[in-house]
C-alpha cells in the first residue's frame, strides 16, 4: 500500500487539519510533513492541506475530550518542538487515544506516548527557562525590548507570564531564530516581524 504525504502550513490548525483530513479521506498509510520540510518523493501520493479552523477545532474538541487538559497540553507544546517529524508521533498519539476512546496520555508503556511527553518536558523547561532568564533593554521609545534564541518555539507560551508581569511596560520579545516577537502595548499582545538590521535596531534605540 502507498504512503500518502500531506504537506501543511506549519500551524497548530494546519496540523490539526491535517489529521481532520486523514480520517474524513481514510488515509491508510499517512506521513505528515511542513511546506518547510517537504521535499518530493516519488513513492508516495502528495496531498496538500489547506488549514480550516473548522475542521481544527472539531479535531481539539475531540482530543480534549479524550486526552483532558493534560493531554491537550503535551500535544501542544511537543508541537511547538518544531522537530523534525514530530508531527508523525503526535498523530500516532492521537489516533491511538481515538481508536482506544481513553485517555492514554500517562500510558508511557506506548513508545509513542513516552516520546511524546520527553518532548513535551523539553519544551516546558525551556518555557520556564526563557521565563527566568529573559532580560530587557530599555529603548528610546521607551519600550522595553528583549532577544531570545531558544531551542525550541516558546514564545506562545510565555506570552502570558510577561504580559501579567509586565503589564503596565511595553515590550516586545523578539525570536531571532524564528524571525518573529511579541509586543504588548498596554492593552493587548500582538505578533510582529522585524527586518532586524542595523537601521531597524537604531529606529527602535538599541544602537
């Protein structure tokens, strides 16, 4: 039987679409991929996915239902892993939880499941360790501003710890790796780009 190769955006609903997608086609043999790591290969059939909110939030739904806070939890953040092929084993994880209709998110005896949540706890310590350790520069503006380079994508998940922390500052704390930050500006937080050159840094008073 043939592999088929989904290719998704690269987002939480992409993903979640994705696996919408399998069930609703029954594919047999799925391989889960980002447009940002996919290459062609002419053994197996190529879908490409087009993420749907919808179809994104029947899936969580499903998952929450299942899996519980917890679950839901370490699907999210070994997501935010950005390993390579991890999207393999988060499916796996889920279609395991779908097939058993339990919730099978402690059931470390599942090779699947244990990988999971090792990299789910990579993902958590790194949270907290960009939480401690995130220093700010204050700049002309006035508007404190922090580089960060961690190993994995955390930015969604501190977002909150710096936005009640720091809520009568503006900032923003820039992924340099991931070429994107998040700037609160007293009222809310939003995700924002930079052309992070020498010019950029002397607009925004670092140099």
């Amino acid at each position: 039987m043939q592999a088929t190769t989904l290719v998704y955006d690269g987002s939480f609903n992409g993903f979640l679409t994705t696996v919408f997608e399998i069930y609703e086609k029954r594919i047999a043999l799925p391989i889960i991929k980002k447009e940002t790591d996919f290459q062609k290969d002419f053994f197996s059939e190529t879908d490409t996915i087009i993420s749907s909110s919808d179809k994104a939030k029947r899936v969580f739904k499903g998952i929450k239902k299942l899996l519980k806070t917890k679950g839901c939890n370490t699907i999210y953040y070994a997501f935010l892993s950005e390993i390579i092929g991890v999207e393999n084993t988060l499916y796996n994880v889920i279609k395991y939880a779908f097939t058993t209709q339990q919730n099978i998110i402690s059931d470390y005896s599942n090779v699947e499941v244990l990988a999971l949540s090792k990299i789910a706890r990579k993902v958590s310590r790194e949270k907290h360790r960009m939480e401690a350790f995130v220093r700010f520069q204050e700049t002309k503006d006035g508007i404190y501003f922090a580089n960060i380079e961690p190993d994995f994508n955390v930015l969604p998940l501190i977002n909150h710890h710096f936005t009640k922390r720091y809520a009568d500052q503006k900032w923003i704390i820039y992924d340099l790796k991931r070429k994107y930050g998040l700037f609160y500006n007293l009222k809310k937080t939003e995700i924002i780009t930079l052309n992070f050159n020498v010019t950029t840094q002397k607009k925004i008073g670092l140099l």
